[in-house]
C-alpha cells in the first residue's frame, strides 16, 4: 500500500516537471504552428550549458539560470529568425526536416564536446528527502521540480493575459495577417515566442540535470516526454498542459510500479501511440 | 485644401502569380473620405495590400505626408498612422472584445493613451463595452465588424481604410456602420472605403475612384459622378 | 514538346549511357578493389533506402520518421529464420519483407488517420517501442542481439549484387508506379489532400499500397544491410539514424524527384566515409548541409536544376515525350481510368 502511494505521489510530482518540459513545445505549436522536433535536444543543451557554468564557476546549478535562460532565449530568438521564419510558410515537411535537422546538429555538437559519458548536476540536495511515514517518502528535488513547474505556467499564464507582448504572441497565433494589422512585427514575435519556449527548456533542462544522468543522445526521450504532455493536453493550452504533464507522470509511474522499471518508457509510448490514434485534439479539448 | 496624406503612384502588383494591380494612382487629402470601387477581383483589395504593407508592389511609389514609405512593413506604417479594418470582420476570435481592442493599441505611441481611446470606443459603440468580457468568437457578424473597427480606431490613426465594411452583413446592419463611418469622419479621421456597392460608396465619400482589371478607370467628386456612369466603368461596359 | 531527329538522338546518347552504367556496374566486383565495391554496394542500399523514404514523404505525404522499423525488422527476420530454422538467406530475406508488409498494413489502419507532424512522431515512437520490446526479448537475444551465423564469411561481391539488383528494383517501381494508376492518387494527395474528386478511400488506399512496397524493400535492404553487417543488434536496427540517411538522401538530392536520391545516396555515401576521418563532426556536417539545403534550396540538387533548366533526368511523367530513360514506352491501359 505505501509503495503504490509513494509512486502516486511520485508520479504527481514529476508530472509538475513534465509539464514544464512540454510547455515550450505546446506554446510553439500553439503560436507558430510549428513542430520542434528539437526541443528534447535544446533541453539537453541547457542541461549542458549549466554543467559548464557550474563546473566553472562552482556555483548551485539553480543560481547558473541567471546563465543559462538569457544564452537559451538568444539561441532560441536567432534560430527562429534566421531559420525557421523562413520555412514556416513553405508547407509541413521544410519545418519538420529543418527542426529534425538542428536536432542532429545539436545532438552531435554535444556529443563532439562532452563526449558520450554521462552528466549530471547533482546538488546536495538531490538526496534528501521530506520523511513522512517510513514507506512515503517526497525527495526534495522532485517537489522543487513540481513546484517550479506550476510556477512557470502560472506566470506564463500571467504574462499572455496581462502584457502587451503576451497578448501580442496570443494574438498572432489567432490571426497572423490581422496581428500585423495592429502593427505587430511578427518575425519578431515569433523569435520571442521561440525564446520563451527555450526558457521553459532551459528551466526544465536544470531540473532534469538535477535528476537523472544526462548524455548528449537524451534529447528524444525528452521529445517524447514533450510530444505525449502536448497531445493529451491539446496543443498550445497552458493549462491543459499541467494537467496532461500529471497524467503523463502518473501513467508512467504506474506503468513501473504494475509492469516493472523497464516498463516505464514502453508505457510512455504507448499511452501517447494511443492518444495520437483516437484523441490528437488532446483530453481537454472539445 | 489640406494637405494630401497618402500618394500612390502607379502601383503594380501581383497577387500570387495573377496580376492583380496594374498601374493605380490615387491620392487622398486631410479629412477625406475616398471610395475605391470596384467587383470581385478588379485589385482593389490587392491595391490595399499594397500599400498597406502586407503586400511588396512590383513597383510604383507610396508617400505618406511626403515620406516615400513603399514596401514599408505594416508595423511601422501602424506606427505612423495607418490603420486598417480588414475584410470580412476579422477578430481575434480566443481573445475578448476588450483584449482585442487592446490589442489596437499595440504601437508605444498608441499604448500611452490607451484608456481615453478605449473611452471612444465604447463611447462610439456602447455595445462593446456591455460584452467587453465576452470572447469575440461568440459575438454577431456586426459586432465582430465593431470590434474590428474599433480596434483600428485604438492606435489613434490619422487614416483608416476600411476593406469591404458591408460584404457579408444585414442591410440595417450596414447602415448603422456607416453612419458610425461618417461620425469618425466628422471628428477628424481620414477615411479610405473599399467597397463593391456602388449606391453606399458614392453617398458617403468625398470622391471615388473606379476600378477595373487593377487599373483606375474613372475617378472624381463622388457628388457629381453619375451612378450610371460608376456603374458602366464597374462593369467595364 | 520536341520531337523529331534531335530528341531522337538525344534519347539514344541517353540510353546508351544508360547501358554502360549498367554494364560497368555488373562487372564492377571483377575488376574493382574490395573497398570500392563495398562503396558502391552501400551507396545502392541507400539508393533503394532513398527511393523508399521519397515515396512517402516525397510523393505520398507521409513525413516518416520510421523506417527503420522495417530495417531491423528486416535484420533480425534473417537472423531468426537462419539460426533458429536453417532457412536460406534469401527466403528470409523475403519473409522479413512479408512480415514488414503485415506490419505496415496493421500499423497504417491506426497511422494513417493521422497526418503531417502527428504521423512522423507516430512512426517514430513505434520504432522507439520496437527498441524497448527487442532489448527485453531474450528469444531476440535481448540487448545484444542476434548474430547471423549463416552470413559469416559470404563474399562482399554476392551482396554487391544483391544491393545494385534492389537498387535498380526500387526506381523502377516508383517510376512505374508513378505512372500507375497509383500515380493518379498520388498526384491528388500532392496537390490537396481533400481535392473533389478523389474519394477518401481511393486517397487511403493509395497511401496504404505506397506504406507496403516501402515496407517491405527497406525490409529487404535492412536484411541485406545486415548480411554485410553479421551482427543485428536492437539500438542500431532500430535507431533513427536510418531515417535520419535516407532523410538526408532525399532532400539533398531533390525530395518528389527519382533522380535526387540516386545523387543523394552518391553524395551520402562519399561524404560519410570522406567525414568519418574527422570522426564526431561528421554528423554535424552533414546536418549542417541539410538544414542550409532546405533553406536554400529546398528542392534540392536535382529539383533546382530541373527547376533552371526545364527538364527531367528520369522522367516520372506520364505525358512526358512517353520515354523512359531513353526507351520508347508504350502507354497503357489509358483508357481504364475515369
């Protein structure tokens, strides 16, 4: 009974994080129309980018955000601009092959620099635990992950009700012609909205540094975590996205706890193979 | 007369691989309101693209109180002064009424006095302030065309053109916005129409250009143009 | 449309190189070293990876990011029979493809509802599962994989020549079936999916028949990929690397073209063993050029050439002069469609 509890709540908990790795993709696909089959990778990238930073400069892997979000918003801001604002207009398949193919690129940019060992950005607070019966046991970084995911999509939450760039980005999703009409510049809040999607990655890219080992291939898996949060959720639902991202946490946590660990991942494919078959539109969309 | 607002000289431009504007000239002064006429197809809407900035004319020149501003991208000419009520009554549909009048006012320059314009705007369609709240996807096609105006009108435009206000509405409808059109006139606005009904156009503009195949084939006083006249070079008879 | 003496003879000078390609490419293992028939064996898989890729992204609108489901269906489908069974190298060369055939045809009643993005990630999550299930599958030697007794020692020539045959194989059929009635379909779905006049279930069926025979030749070549290999293990079967090649190929050489995959494969190929002495960079290079390519030119080589100068090299037309690589072609069964 405390073991299925224990996984319960954890898969509640990572579900928070899910959420968060998924956000991004949801908010691209949502505005641009765009598939970044990139995102699991960028993710990665940000992982990587605080290995560095904290291996430099010896500081907590939370404190190399300051680093990490302004280098992963430019990345995310000039990829948009000089790449995939030019192909977005050109069909489904340019878009999709540009962002598989900066996936590859990533990939084996990382590859190239970190070599195939594997990473991580263990803190001491990685191994300790909030106690509450002998059996139910919430470690300290999951909670964090789950909280920092609900934080993120309450402020984005905030930011596309009450800025004017957010209800611009809000505005060109509906209507991209009209947007211009107001006298939106919408390459350039495109390149905004691929920024913000990279500062979701880049949060959600420490997070899952601090928990798992990492290696440069990591991406996908990732991209799948992203893709599943997506779908269930409907694309470019921000709330829709917290609540999917517990689902996703949840099926899989439970996947493990009936089927065995290595059931986990089979589990994952296959709760999305099913929603992409019978709901794309996602749980919460009519 | 005051001073002229917008020059378009010669504009050629194509829509897809159709030619669709071949070669309108066409001016408009201070507190005018010009008709541009024309059927389906006849590059009127093109011609606005064109000048609007969604839409690189192939050549011509566009001024603007003397500055050259051809192919200019929309959100500067916005910034300037330019706004644009687009077809069919376009909103932004997930948004609420009020979130797309906001929206209008997205320019800095426009953003400082974004509560007194939001003032006009219900003042001049109170209807708009009772659903500010409500998504603009369920509202009426006429209160969609209200918003749309509205929302033009909330980046404190010098000009504003209208692409085809009525296509689409009830007669009664039709008539309400215009005479809301010719209010905003009287306050000061500068208006372009671009329209397809012939009898509204000549009514409430100070002059009217004719289009047919993309070119201007008549223009003048819309007071002392013959409908029949209008009519003929509509059709191209 | 040219006709008359200087098509004619243009039409014979392209057959006749046609010919000594074919020709010199029969006799390549008896007079080449043993590297540049491996070369050339590899670039034939990836023709015939290529082709099959093209066909349903390129000419059917099934952005696939899973063919190498069928590659390593293709692999362990030889290992199996082989070890477990004795039986020959080239029938289970073909079961593997028939069992491919059966899986793309279940796999395309639950894939085929989808399109664009959600198909591509759907394919390419099966072939994910597909890792997952034969790393834990013992009678599939689990992680390790299978190694394929039978195939120890064959000689590179004979799977030469069973590569330039599958190569030569899959032009045809897309050529062919371009030409097809099939053809018709396809031409529909490129233009718009929902276009009046073909029915849903002549658009599916279409996809299904274009899903089959893409199954089951990168089945094949997956098996033949593994008799030169020995050893079929499930993360590199599986892995999306092939799809990443055959991506590659066609968009290199000219996505919706028969010829840009022969170059592209030429290209991929010569590329990859030139690059593999720079080790890691490779495949950032080689990401690099595709990703400038579909900006820059994103019909690719053979699409932007035909695009300058007004002609095809193996021409996929049905009105197109009626010729066939130089060969006269009789047109049939005109009269059959609506």
């Amino acid at each position: 009974m405390d073991a299925l509890l224990q996984s319960l709540i954890q898969g509640v908990l990572l579900g928070g994080l899910y959420a968060l790795i998924g956000i991004g993709m949801s908010l691209i696909f949502g505005i641009v129309k765009l598939t970044n089959l990139a995102h699991g990778d960028f993710l990665i990238l940000a992982s990587y980018i605080s290995y560095s930073v904290v291996a430099a400069t010896g500081m907590n892997p939370f404190v190399s955000l300051i680093v990490v979000i302004p280098v992963m918003f430019a990345i995310g801001y000039i990829v948009q601009n000089t790449m995939l604002n030019r192909v977005i207009s050109k069909g489904a398949e340019p878009p999709l092959l540009v962002t598989f193919g900066i996936s590859i690129v990533i990939q084996n940019l990382l590859l190239y620099y970190y070599t195939a060992d594997a990473r991580n950005l263990r803190s001491p607070i990685a191994t300790k635990s909030i106690i509450i019966t002998d059996g139910i046991r919430i470690p300290y970084i999951y909670l964090i992950g789950f909280l920092v995911g609900i934080i993120v999509i309450v402020a984005l939450g905030f930011y596309f009700r009450h800025t004017y760039q957010g209800k611009a980005i809000k505005a060109a999703a509906d209507d991209r012609e009209v947007a211009q009409l107001m006298g939106v510049n919408i390459k350039s809040i495109y390149g905004i909205a691929m920024g913000i999607s990279m500062t979701t990655a880049a949060i959600a890219g420490v997070l899952v540094g601090m928990i798992y080992n990492f290696y440069p291939t990591s991406g996908s898996a990732y991209l799948v975590i992203a893709f599943a949060v997506v779908v269930i959720g409907g694309m470019g639902s921000t709330y829709g996205t917290l609540a999917a991202g517990i689902l996703f946490g949840l099926a899989q946590v439970m996947g493990a706890h009936f089927f065995g660990a290595s059931a986990q991942l089979l589990t994952g494919y296959v709760v999305l193979l099913i929603m992409l078959i019978f709901r794309p539109q996602g749980l919460f969309q009519r | 007369m005051s001073e002229i607002l917008l020059r378009a000289e010669d504009i050629y431009a194509n829509y897809g691989d159709f030619q669709a504007v071949q070669g309108a000239s066409f001016e408009i002064r201070k507190g005018e309101i010009i008709s541009i006429i024309g059927t389906n197809g006849a590059g009127k809407s093109t011609l606005m693209k064109a000048i609007g900035g969604t839409l690189a004319p192939k050549s011509g020149k566009v001024f603007y109180k003397d500055t050259e501003i051809t192919g200019m991208p929309t959100h500067k000419l916005v910034d300037l002064g330019m706004s644009q009520v687009p077809e069919g009554g376009r909103v932004f549909a997930r948004m609420t009424v009020m979130d797309n009048l906001v929206m209008g006012s997205y320019t800095p320059r426009a953003r400082k006095h974004k509560d007194n314009a939001l003032e006009r705007v219900y003042d001049l369609f109170p209807v708009l302030k009772e659903k500010a709240n409500q998504v603009s996807g369920s509202l009426s096609g006429g209160q969609r065309q209200m918003v749309a105006i509205g929302r033009a009108l909330m980046s404190e435009p010098e000009l504003v053109c209208f692409d085809e206000i009525s296509l689409g509405l009830a007669p009664t409808v039709i008539k309400d916005i215009y005479t809301k059109i010719r209010q905003i006139n009287k306050e000061g606005m500068t208006i372009i129409l671009v329209e397809q009904d012939v009898k509204r156009s000549l009514k409430t503009s100070d002059r009217s250009y004719v289009m047919l195949k993309g070119k201007v084939v008549l223009s003048g006083k819309s007071s002392e143009l013959a409908e029949e006249d209008v009519k003929k070079a509509y059709f191209g008879l | 449309m040219k006709t008359g003496f200087l098509s004619d003879s243009k039409r014979l000078i392209k057959a006749l190189i046609m010919v000594i390609v074919l020709v010199g490419l029969f006799v390549l293992p008896n007079v080449a070293n043993q590297y540049t028939t491996m070369l050339v064996m590899l670039i034939c898989m990836y023709i015939g990876l290529g082709q099959m890729w093209n066909l349903l992204a390129g000419y059917a609108g099934l952005v696939s990011l899973g063919q190498q489901l069928y590659i390593g269906i293709g692999g362990y489908a030889l290992a199996v029979l082989s070890n477990y069974y004795n039986i020959p190298i080239l029938i289970g060369l073909v079961v593997g493809g028939l069992v491919s055939v059966g899986l793309s045809v279940a796999l395309s009643f639950l894939l085929l509802r989808m399109k664009g993005m959600y198909f591509a990630v759907a394919t390419w999550i099966t072939a994910e599962a597909f890792i997952v299930i034969f790393a834990g599958w013992t009678y599939m030697g689990s992680g390790n994989g299978l190694f394929i007794k039978a195939v120890r020692g064959m000689p590179t020539s004979t799977i030469y020549y069973y590569s330039l045959i599958v190569a030569i194989l899959t032009i045809f059929i897309v050529v062919f079936l371009l030409r097809s009635k099939l053809g018709l379909g396809l031409i529909a779905i490129r233009d718009n999916d929902s276009a009046a006049e073909t029915s849903g279930v002549t658009i599916f069926r279409t996809k299904l028949y274009c899903m089959m025979i893409s199954s089951f030749l990168t089945s094949i070549i997956g098996g033949l990929f593994y008799m030169s290999q020995v050893w079929v293990q499930p993360y590199a079967a599986f892995a999306i690397n092939w799809t990443i090649a055959g991506m590659f190929i066609v968009v290199i050489g000219g996505i919706g073209t028969v010829a840009g995959p022969i170059l592209g494969a030429v290209i991929y190929v010569i590329l990859n063993q030139y690059l593999s002495q720079f080790g890691g960079i490779s495949m950032i290079i080689l990401g690099v050029i595709a990703i400038v390519v579909i900006l820059f030119a994103p019909k690719g080589i053979i699409g932007s050439l035909q695009n300058r100068f007004g002609f095809e090299i193996l021409s996929a037309r049905r009105d197109a002069n009626k010729n066939f690589m130089g060969m006269q072609i009789q047109e049939t069964s005109e009269n059959t469609e609506q």
